[in-house]
C-alpha cells in the first residue's frame, strides 16, 4: 500500500480525493500529483525549519553560508522515521534528471497541441506497457482523467495528419525556392 502511494497513480489518485474533498491548497487552488509531491518532500511537516533554501540549489562556493537548518523547531505532525522512508521511496522512483533541450521526445507535437476542452497542452502518453501511443491532455495527465474528458489521441495518426498538412502546404516547391531567395538576400547584405 505504502509503495503504490508514492507512485505517480497513487499521487494522482491522492490528489483527486482531495479535489473531491473539497480541498485546495494554500494557493487556493486544486490539487495535482506535482503539488502533493511538494508536500511530501516539504521537511517542515517533520519539525524542520530550513532558512534560505534557495541556497541548496545554487552552485556551492567557498564563501557562501550553508542554509540555516533548526531540527524541532516546531511539533512534527510526522515522525521522522516516516519521512525518510517516505524519501527513500520517492527517491527509488525518481528519474534521472536530464535538461528538456537534451531529451528526445517520441511525441514530436508534445506541448504544442492544446486541449479543446480545457486548453491545456496536450502530452505524449503510453498505455499497456508502452506498446500504444497516445496524447493526452496535460491536466487530466496530471490532476487525473476525471478533471477533462477529452479523450486519447492516437500519435500515430495525429502526426501523421500534421506533416501530411505542412508537406502539402507550407514546404511547396514554392514556398521553398522563396525562403532560399530572401535567405541569398540577406547573405548578400551580410558581406
């Protein structure tokens, strides 16, 4: 139980049960997997106080104060046991952290499709153990499919639509010999 908790489904599934609560958060508003991440990872809920934690992010150098860390500076309202187990598991489950211009996306239309309904990006996503592509609606991604109803979008054909359409109307021949005109133009009164 504990495990499937702490899964990206059980963040979900945690998330909506709030939402359906009634619940926000402190922003007043409703509740994700990312924001119950947040609180999980939060050591304030264990008693501790971290001054200045924008210090554990920036590039350490010698002159540099470490942040100001206070164990029980208040009452926990979760052990300390349990939050390091709750670390370790997340941590088991965290992927490895690569910069977004480095990664290779599958879903060539990932964050610029937006959802009809909600207006959301649309995502890529795969069901049944990565053998079926879809994209899916960010939120509903995100905040769990109860949130927007739009449904799957097959990759295959979705792409397949979209470089159908840019081939037959915007790289024409024309359009082609164009851009290579005005790209020797401006050549020309580079040098």
């Amino acid at each position: 139980m504990f495990r499937e908790c702490l899964s990206g489904k059980g963040l979900i599934e945690i998330a909506r049960g709030l939402n359906h609560d009634g619940l926000t958060t402190r922003k007043a508003k409703k509740w994700s997997k990312t924001s119950v991440h947040k609180v999980l990872k939060n050591e304030a809920y264990a008693g501790v106080l971290i001054w200045d934690r924008q210090k554990l992010r920036r590039v350490s150098t010698s002159d540099q104060l470490p942040p100001v860390r206070v164990e029980g500076a208040w009452q926990a309202i979760i052990d300390q046991d349990t939050f390091q187990q709750v670390q370790e598991k997340l941590g088991e489950r965290a992927p490895r952290i690569t910069h977004p211009r480095v990664v290779h996306s599958e879903y060539i239309l990932s964050g610029i499709m937006r959802c009809k309904s909600c207006d959301a990006a649309m995502v890529g996503h795969a069901v049944k153990s990565g053998r079926f592509f879809y994209y899916m609606c960010g939120n509903a991604r995100r905040r769990g499919r109860g949130l927007c109803n739009t449904p799957l979008l097959p990759k295959d054909k979705i792409e397949s639509f979209v470089v159908d359409r840019i081939k037959r109307y915007i790289l024409t021949e024309e359009n082609l010999e164009e851009l290579v005109r005005l790209t020797n133009e401006d050549l020309a009164q580079t040098c």
